[in-house]
C-alpha cells in the first residue's frame, strides 16, 4: 500500500516552486507514494492539469489573512475528512506557511516537513514570530539553498540543503531548435538578451527593461525575449514602449517546451531582488547559456563559468556593459554543459532519492 504525502504551498501563478514539486512527484518516487495537494490560491491552469495527470486529488482553503475565522473553520475541517496523509510537505517562501498545518501542530503521528525556497520577504514581523513555530513543529527542515535556509529558519543547523533539481538531459543545448525558433520570429541575425519568470515585483523585470535599454545603445541587433505571465504584464509592456524599446521586446506566455526557447537566446538576464535557489538558474545553465544575475541570488548557483553576478546597486548601464563584454568572449560549447550540470548533483532524480529518503525516515517512525 503507498504512503500518502499531502503538499501545501502552489501558487496561484506557475513558477520556480510548482516546477521542482512536479519535477519531484514525476521522478522514480512516483512509483512509491500518492499525492494530494492543499492550496489556499486558486492555483493555475498549468498546475491543474499536472495534478490531474498524476491522479491525484487537490483541495483548496480560505487564505488565513483574508478571512482568518474562515480559515481556522475550513482548515479543521480539511483535516478531520483528511486524516490518511503520513507526511505533510510544506514548500514554503515564508514562516507563515506553517499554519496550514495548524491542526495537527500536536499530533505527533503526522509529520511535517518544512521546506524553504526563498531568501527574502514580508512581513519580516510575521516572519521572525512564524519561524519559531516553524523550529518547533517541523520535523524536518529543508531549503533550496544556504541563503533559504537562513531566512527560514535563523541558521544552517540540522537543516538539509537540497538544491532544486532539474531533468538535465531535456535542457541540453539544441541547435535545431534554436534555428526553428529564430526563423519563426524573425530572429535570424539578432542578438536576444532573454529571461524567463513570473512578472511579479521581486524578479525585477522593470530594471530588466532599463538595462535592456542600455543593451540596444551597444547592439542595434539587440532583441529582448521575455517568457512568463504575471500581475505586471502591461506595466512591463507600458515602460517598454515609453522607452522606445517597445518593438524590440517579445513577450510569450509560460511554455512547456522552455528548453527550446533557452536554445534560441544568447545571453539571460536575472536581476531579481531576492531568490532562494532559481530552477531557471540551473535550467539554462545546463543549456550552456551565459546568465547575468543580481548578487541577491545564491553564490552556490554558480555551477559553471557561465554564470556572472552583478550587483544590484550597479545602474543599467553597468549591466549593459558586463553583459556585452562577457557575451562577446569565446565560451565551451553549449551542448556540454547539461552535463557539467548532472556532475554537479543538480538532476531531478538525485534530489528526489534525497527527498524519498525523508519520506521513508517520517513513514517509519509511524
């Protein structure tokens, strides 16, 4: 019979966290556990159908902070009609997650892992009171990264780091598809500066414009592609075409087949304010694509000598300039870094052995 892990923690918009955990729920443990996944978004359209293509089940509860009455009522009740999941898996950005398991804070029986993917947020007030709970209630502590780590749980100790895996063989560098893609849109003799995540504030696609702005006084071929959806969609079009630049940038929804769109970019760009361990780090790492990222995201992203950080306090036209430069020298041949990447531990399934090996931990203690 399988045991039964309950994960919490899906966004309302497809990103970094929803990748790893179906990364994680389609390797090899698939065989040995069944899933359900407690939401309190109205999770995305992408993420409903990967639920529905494992089998499993989902549920969906009252944000605690929009109606907290609401929220103690439906989570209880979630619980008592629920009571068959050995494991609870909280993917978490901050502390406050932790009350989605409220209910079962003292019943020892059901065990929480607690899994960090972020280094920064707020309220960092609800944070520092929620973190103490977190230490209490978690029987394992887990983060993406050493930066994740401390802002979850105030320190590094008995905390498992486990870095975002990714299917390293499925973002190798494939030539193929860059000309395809090249074609399609036009893209044949330019240079494409991309960046693929959510528009939200903290990936900082607003000072990714204005460096991109300073690109195109260096590089008259200079395009940028943006891939992703999110709330700041028109106010990133909108600066965009204030600037003058509005022609140049290309815009697609979130895709499946990201790794062809990797292929088809000459450098990218990563100027988020803060991150805890970025799969679309590694992704493209893996693609042999140099990446220009803010120095808020974790030094142990650099797996290769692709990888460039910059400072944040660095104006655009900074960036522009590294980015030029860099670009302009002679890297490996792209095609062999996915497996630099694999070497270095960074595959789906090494950190799904690692994850199942907490599973078969909390499962035998029951």
């Amino acid at each position: 019979m399988k045991r039964k892990i309950l994960f919490i923690g899906l966004g309302k918009e497809f990103g970094g966290v929803e990748q790893f955990v179906f990364n994680l729920c389609n390797s090899r443990i698939r065989e040995k556990y069944e899933f359900g996944f407690l939401s309190y978004y109205s999770i995305s359209e992408k993420a409903q159908v990967k639920i529905e293509n494992l089998g499993a089940r989902k549920w969906k509860v009252c944000r605690y902070s929009r109606n907290p009455i609401r929220f103690w009522r439906e989570i209880h009740r979630f619980y008592q009609e629920n009571r068959e999941y050995d494991v609870i898996y909280c993917n978490a950005s901050h502390a406050s997650m932790i009350l989605y398991t409220l209910p079962v804070w003292w019943n020892r029986r059901k065990k929480v892992i607690f899994h960090s993917h972020a280094s920064d947020g707020a309220p960092k007030w609800l944070q520092f009171i929620m973190q103490k709970i977190v230490n209490w209630r978690s029987d394992i502590r887990v983060a993406c990264s050493i930066p994740a780590s401390k802002w979850m749980y105030g320190n590094t100790v008995g905390v498992e780091i486990i870095h975002n895996g990714i299917n390293t063989e499925r973002f190798r560098f494939n030539r193929n598809s860059r000309n395809i893609l090249r074609k399609q849109f036009g893209l044949e003799s330019k240079f494409v500066v991309g960046h693929v995540g959510r528009f939200v504030p903290v990936k900082n696609h607003l000072f990714l414009i204005d460096i991109f702005k300073e690109i195109c006084k260096l590089k008259e071929d200079a395009v940028l592609v943006l891939v992703g959806e999110g709330e700041l969609q028109e106010q990133i079009i909108g600066t965009a075409k204030s600037l003058g630049i509005g022609g140049r940038v290309l815009i697609f929804p979130f895709q499946e087949e990201v790794q062809n769109y990797y292929s088809m970019m000459d450098v990218f760009v990563l100027p988020s304010k803060a991150e805890g361990f970025p799969l679309v780090g590694i992704e493209v790492q893996a693609n042999g694509l140099p990446v220009f990222c803010s120095d808020t995201v974790p030094e142990e992203l650099k797996k290769t000598d692709l990888m460039h950080f910059i400072s944040l306090r660095n104006g655009p036209k900074q960036w522009a300039e590294e980015i030029i430069s860099v670009s302009d020298l002679e890297t490996g041949i792209r095609e062999e870094y996915c497996d630099l990447i694999f070497r270095a531990g960074l595959d789906i399934e090494q950190a799904a052995d690692r994850v199942d090996s907490l599973f078969k931990l909390m499962t035998s203690k029951q």
